[in-house]
C-alpha cells in the first residue's frame, strides 16, 4: 500500500494534548499492524527548541540521532516505541533556512522567492519525507503545532490543503478542538468548535474527522450538532473527555473508532479490533499501583513539562514496580544549608535535575550532599551528576572551591570541565554533544545490575560539560567510582557510590528512552531502591 498521511490540527485553546491524540492514534495504527510515523511541526522560527527557555516551551526531547525537539516527540517515542530522528522534527525556522540557503547559492535561476510556492512546496516536501532514504511507512502523522488561525502557521495550513488535493484519499485530516462548560448556565457549547472548524475550512481544509476535547461526557446530540455544523459523518466526532491517565487516551480513542473511520475513509478493510493486550496489561497494572512512594524532584522549573521525560519515566517506573510515584517538585534556589533536612526529609529519594547555568546550583549541590551523608537513594542526571561530582569533590576531596567550569571558570578545582571540542565553539544553537553515544558498563556495579549485566549500552546525551579525567584516581580512590565510560571517547558517563544504597550519576538522559512498554532500567531500578528505602524508613 502507498503511504497515507494523516494531518493533526488544532483550534480553540492550545494545551488540548494534541501530542497525547497523535501518539494515541500511532499506537492504534502500529496495534493494527502498520509501519507509523508520527512528526512535528512547529510554526516558530527557532530552528530547533534547543536553545527554548523550558518556561516558553517545556523540556527539550532529544532523540537518538541528536536533534534537539519538541517534548511531543517523547509522547510519540513513549507510547508507540518508534526511534524518531531529525526528520520528525520541523519548525518554520528550518523549512526558511533552507530555502533561503537555495537562494543564495543560486538555484532559484533569479526566481522570485516567495511563501507560495517556494516555502510550501519544501514544506509539503518534508511532510512527504522525500529525503528520509529506506522509509517504508503506512502512515505518516504530522502534528502541526499552535492553533488555527494563527498567522504564522499560515503555510504549513496550505501546504496540506494542497497536499489533500493531490493526493485525495490518501490523506485524512484531523482537527482537535474544545467543547467548554459554562458553569453559571450548565451547558456545554459548540460554537468555538463551529468557528474553528470554519476557520479551518476558509483556508480549504474540510476536516474528516474532529476530535472534541471536554471536561464532561458529550452525549449525542451534542456530537449530533457537530456533525452537521461541521460537515463531518457523526462516527467521526470523537470526543477526548479527561482521563485519570494520558494512557488512557489511546483505548478511549479505540472505543469510539478513532482508527477505525480513519480506515474507512481511506478505503481500507476495517477488520477486527485489535487487543492490544500488552497495553492493558500496563493499565491495570497503573490502576492497581495505588501505594504511594514519595520522589523528590531537585531542579529549578517548577513547571509540569519542564521535567517531561524525567517525571513519565519516574511513573512508568513506578507502575511497573506497583507503586505510584508521587513527586514533589522542591525548587533548587529555595534549598538552604538550613532548610535543606526539612525540604528533603520524608522522601524515599532524590532526583537532581539537569540543567544550564548558575541558578539553583548550591541547592543542588545540598541535595546531593544531603542524600549522600543521609544514604537516600539518589539519581543525578547531566547537570545533576555534575553537581553530585562537585559535591563529592568539595565535601570528601577537600577541594574547597572546586566547580563545574560552567559554573565558575576560574574554580580551582574544575572537576567539571568543558570538552575538548566544544571549546572552539562560539554558536550556541545545535552546538552541544547531542544524541546516543555508547556506554560501557563496569560488571558487578549497581548500574550494570540495573542493565540487568550487559556492558556495552547506548544512551542519549545533550552537555557541553564531563567529568574532569584528571580527577578520576582521586575520586575512585575515595569512594566514588567511574562505572560507566564512552569507550571511544574514554568520557566517564557514569558515578556512583557503591557503599551507599543507591547513589548514581549520570552524564546522560536515560529519560529520553522510557517507554510504556519498557521502562527505562535505571528508573527501575532507582524507584526499586526508593521502595526499599522508604518500606524500611516507615
Ligand atoms: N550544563 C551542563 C552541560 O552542558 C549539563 C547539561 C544538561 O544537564 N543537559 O554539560
């Protein structure tokens, strides 16, 4: 079969989950035995959100091959278990940098450059997947990001509407809007939706199907109207009413044929349901995981989806050990040589977060010390393991001052030192060490346990920063030893102490590879220690 695309727009309010929607539907589609791909689109003209403040955007997701993304990417990586590349991950920015590099080394023939036809087409290109070589999809889904209506998404809207008209059935649309209640009048409206929808199709796209998202069940006159304001069969007004879970979204969707009209509407034999017993299996089992172990999350984003990964990947790991992991976000700044016992205390363990800058830094340092000297499990992550080295270096080495060279450039002791290669760097954007690198295991230590013994992983990284070699001896000799280091790089990738309960640091994101249906083992492993540690505190 010829590959299907699958458009996913929104309207109304952003912040509907229009991510959580386009993961569902992947797994939908894979559950029925499809080849999927899910990208994004983005309407800012960063090139990438690598260099986003988390307060504007959120994480950055990084994948495998080292560009920095959207968080949706992860929800699409996590629910579906597909590697994405840089391929899924599209702003304005990028589609304009490349036309206007075309521009200049003259492959336009004195054209005059303009958004149609010239950025709609490299749009409609990359939509297409023209230059990703060895593809063989069913579907593609693209996301596209922001709201209808929204000036700067202007072309990617066209682009699709083109898209439609020449590949006809081969593309179904798919719009997201929102259905409010008005307490005072105890009544659910469809007008935003109606204007949405209307929006949508003024720049010539008729939705196939919409998606409604609602605090309150609809019922079907309600879905009726839309129907009919909309232009829409009524078995393709899906309703997205809130869930306990995000995990819930994708059987919610199934049960109402989400997948099922998008078949039908390309032409496709329906066929029978698919069980998709593994994914129910994890949901009675997050149902079920109802004891709570306390996770204390050490960074300085007190911001739901500035954490994104790292807070799914603490969940994931604690559904599949029965346990609802219950996080507190403690604000990094606030942390105090004075307040830091009553801040941490009670917590069954401690993740210090990644991170850039000055900001936050003496808190987490604190933190670290705090759980090494109180033997809390502890997990640093990149920034977090930096500071777990500094603290270990100031408090146990007795180097007084000793710093990351991000932090201080003139400390005396830069166990944290910049790398070598990034050091004739002066661009900030897409200049880190991004991406998966490998990883190899020192046998009997805590972390390769949690590997469950093999030697060589591969994990993905996103630092300017690495432990300090020169400092190596020192720190093994002490306590604190090298577990896991880049084979070609001989780049220490993981600290830990093994005398203590679980105290382990590493200068990777283990965070990006979570998946629901395989957690990452080091949060295995991480909230199995919590669980055993917070048992025996109790
Ligand atoms: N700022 C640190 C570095 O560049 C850590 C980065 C991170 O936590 N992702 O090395």
């Amino acid at each position: 079969m010829n590959t299907k695309y699958i458009f996913i727009t929104g309207g109304v309010v952003s912040s509907l989950g229009k991510g959580i929607i386009s993961a569902s539907l992947g797994k939908l589609l894979q559950a029925r035995g499809f080849k999927v791909t899910i990208q994004k689109y983005d309407p800012y003209i960063n090139i990438d959100p690598g260099t986003l403040n988390p307060y504007e955007h959120g994480e950055c997701y990084v994948t495998a091959d080292g560009m920095e993304t959207d968080l949706d990417l992860g929800h699409y990586e996590r629910f579906t278990g597909i590697h994405t590349t840089r391929d899924n991950s599209v702003t304005t920015g990028r589609i304009y940098k490349a036309v206007i590099d075309r521009e200049r080394r003259g492959d336009y023939l004195g054209k005059t450059i303009q958004v149609v036809p010239h950025i709609t087409d490299e749009i409609k290109r990359r939509m297409l997947r023209k230059d990703v070589e060895g593809e063989q999809l069913d579907f593609v889904i693209t996301e596209v990001g922001g709201t209808i209506g929204d000036i700067e998404s202007a072309p990617f809207m066209e682009a699709i509407r083109q898209l439609r008209w020449q590949l006809g059935r081969d593309v179904v649309c798919i719009h997201l809007t929102y259905v409010p209640y008005i307490r005072a009048a105890e009544e659910l409206k469809t007008k935003p939706t109606q204007h949405s929808v209307k929006e949508l199709q003024g720049m010539g796209i008729q939705p196939d199907i919409v998606v409604l998202r609602t605090e309150c069940h609809l019922d079907d006159a309600l879905r009726m109207k839309v129907a009919s304001f909309c232009n829409v069969d009524l078995e393709c007004v899906i309703q997205s009413e809130d869930l306990p879970s995000i995990y819930d979204v994708p059987v919610n969707m199934q049960k109402q044929g989400l997948d099922a009209a998008i078949l039908r509407k390309i032409g496709i034999p329906v066929g029978e349901t698919p069980a998709m017993a593994s994914w129910h299996a994890f949901l009675e089992k997050q149902k079920n995981a109802t004891r709570e172990v306390h996770v204390a999350l050490v960074g300085k984003y007190d911001l739901q989806d500035a954490y994104k990964s790292i807070r799914e990947s603490l969940n994931l790991a604690g559904i599949y050990n029965d346990v609802k992991a219950k996080i507190h976000f403690i604000n990094s700044e606030g942390i105090t040589p004075e307040n830091v016992e009553e801040r941490l205390s009670g917590m069954a363990g401690l993740v210090i977060c990644p991170g850039f800058g000055q900001r936050g830094i003496e808190g987490k340092i604190l933190a670290a010390a705090y759980a090494r000297a109180h033997d809390v499990p502890c997990f640093g992550i990149c920034l977090g393991m930096q500071m777990m080295v500094v603290e270990f270096a100031r408090n146990v080495l007795g180097l007084s001052g000793a710093n990351s060279a991000e932090i201080d450039p003139e400390t005396p002791h830069n166990v944290i030192d910049m790398m070598e290669e990034q050091k004739k760097i002066t661009q900030m954007g897409g200049t880190m060490r991004p991406g998966a690198y490998p990883c190899r295991l020192r046998p009997d230590s805590r972390a390769s346990q949690a590997y469950s013994g093999v030697e060589d992983v591969r994990e993905r990284h996103r630092h300017r920063y690495e432990f300090n070699n020169r400092y190596r001896k020192d720190y093994e000799g002490a306590g604190m030893q090298c577990v896991g280091v880049n084979p070609d790089a001989d780049l220490v990738e993981i600290v830990e102490i093994p005398r203590l309960r679980w105290y382990i640091g590493t200068q990777f994101h283990p965070e990006y590879s979570s998946t629901v249906l395989h957690p990452h083992p080091l949060f295995m492993s991480f909230i199995k220690a919590c669980i055993e540690y917070g048992t025996a505190e109790a």
